[in-house]
C-alpha cells in the first residue's frame, strides 16, 4: 500500500516541484547581481527535483523559475538563451544524478561531473547570451567576455562540487525515505 506521502504520488510531486521553484525564485533574486558576476545557490533546489524526479522535471524547474523571475523581479531584459542555459544545466543535473548510485566515491565523482559541466555551460553559453544582451564590457569581444567571467564561473562550479554531496545526504535521503 502507498503512503499518501509517497515521492511517487502525482500531487507531491507537484507541490514539491512548485515548492522547488519558488525556492529557487526566491534565491536567485534575493542576492543582488550584476550582468558579470552573479553566483548563488539557486542550483540546489534544482538539484533536489533532479534527484528525486528526473531530468526533465530539474529542466523545467530551473527554466520556469528564471522566467518567472526575469518577468516578475527583472535584473535587465528577459534573456531567453539564458534560460535555456538553465535548462540544460538543470537537464545536466537530472541526467548525472537521476536513480544513479550515490553511495561514498561515486556520488563525489557525479558532483564533479556536474561541476565541470556546470561551469562549461555558464562559461560559454550564458557568457554567450550575456554577450548578445548587454555586448563586452568595455567594448570586449565574446572571448575578453569569456575570460572576465572565469572567476566566477569557477567559484560556481565549486560551489556545485562542494554543495551537492552535502545536500544529497543532509536534505534528499530524508526526502526520498
């Protein structure tokens, strides 16, 4: 018999999935940014929808919140390249992690994975759409865009190694139980 709790019934998984969102809405515009530095860690909610539901739900989670907040709280002008990058890292995250074995070595070897295409997506495609909204600070071209953005590319990435594990096993093995 299923728990009414269950990760599998169709209305948590919604409620956790819009909980999920306004989560990383609230995040991601609570901390304020510049068109060249911003970190947060919007990613973690993401993360945990990709855990628990799969590639397709973190995608959406990640591409639905930043809508929501580039309508609602806007930065600059709604950039939906930088959307989709969001998607993609959202889909990057639900495929590296989604019903994987995240048990001792593997789970660090998954958030390095995760890491290293994190920082590859935010160098080159949100450096990309960045550079296509608002051009090269000081009239730099996309690859001076690409090497001012490195640092914080870099300290992202790090964050995405060092927090994931942390929250695989503080936060989603009491979820999924």
């Amino acid at each position: 018999m299923e728990r009414k709790n269950s990760v599998h019934t169709r209305s948590y998984k919604l409620v956790l999935v819009a909980l999920m969102i306004a989560m990383t809405l609230i995040i991601n515009r609570v901390f304020p940014a510049t068109p060249v530095y911003h970190i947060s860690f919007d990613f973690v909610p993401v993360f945990i929808v990709a855990v628990t539901f799969g590639p397709v739900w973190s995608a959406l989670t990640y591409a639905i919140a930043d809508a929501i907040g580039g309508i609602l709280f806007p930065v600059g002008p709604f950039n939906p390249g930088i959307t989709f990058t969001l998607l993609l890292l959202g889909l990057a995250f639900g495929l590296v992690f989604y019903k994987k074995d995240l048990s001792g070595i593997k789970l660090w070897l998954r958030a390095f994975i995760a890491a290293l295409i994190s920082l590859i997506i935010k160098l080159f495609g949100t450096t990309y759409f960045l550079y296509l909204t608002y051009g090269g600070p000081g009239g730099m071209g996309y690859f001076a865009y690409v090497i001012s953005r490195i640092p914080n590319c870099v300290i992202f990435s790090l964050l995405v190694l060092v927090l994931l594990p942390v929250i695989q096993k503080v936060i989603i093995e009491r979820i999924v139980k």
